[in-house]
C-alpha cells in the first residue's frame, strides 16, 4: 500500500483545519464583546471601553489568525527546492535579423 504524499485530500483534516480556522476567527470577538458589554453594565462603565474592548478584540483574531495561517504555510510548503535553471544565451540568438530572411533574398 503505497503512502500518499498530499496532505490535503483527507475530507476529515480539512474540515478540521476550516473549522480551527473559524474558532480562531469567531471566538475572541464573542468574547472581548461579550466581556466587553459584560462589564460596561455590570459596573457602569462608560462607552468608550466597549468600544475598547471591540478593538481588542478584532486585533487579538487577526493576530490568532495569522498565526494559524503561518502555521499552516509551513506545514504544507512543499518547498521549492529545485534550483533555477541556469540561463545560456548565445549572441546568435540575440540578433536582430532572421537568418531565413537573408537567405531568401540573397
């Protein structure tokens, strides 16, 4: 039985890396904003630090997000560790006249 190498045909890992992707996205917003609304009523806070908490919250999904991602890139980089051709040019190929050309009218 031969192994496979892609790491992306599992149905079951990718709807595994989807669904952490969303939990990295949904959850520190629902928390900061219900925190957030939590204590402006409980303790009479002004409205400005919801507002607070609001950012708070955006950032800290961007940033568990990104992470994630970048997590991500390097577990499936395939890695490109092909070396680039070398490019050879010769002056003939460089010229500006097409040798056939000449040819016919010579």
């Amino acid at each position: 039985m031969e192994k496979k190498d892609n790491k992306g045909e599992n149905p079951v890992k990718t709807y595994a890396i989807v669904s952490q992707l969303g939990f990295n996205i949904i959850t520190p917003l629902l928390i900061f904003i219900w925190g957030g609304s939590v204590l402006v009523s409980k303790m009479g806070l002004p409205d400005w630090v919801m507002a607070l908490f609001v950012v708070t919250g955006i950032f800290v999904m961007l940033c568990g997000t990104i992470s994630y991602l970048l997590q991500l890139i390097k577990r499936y980089d395939k890695g490109d560790d092909k070396k680039a051709q070398k490019v050879v040019s010769s002056r003939r190929d460089n010229d500006y006249y097409d040798d056939s050309i000449r040819k016919k009218y010579e």
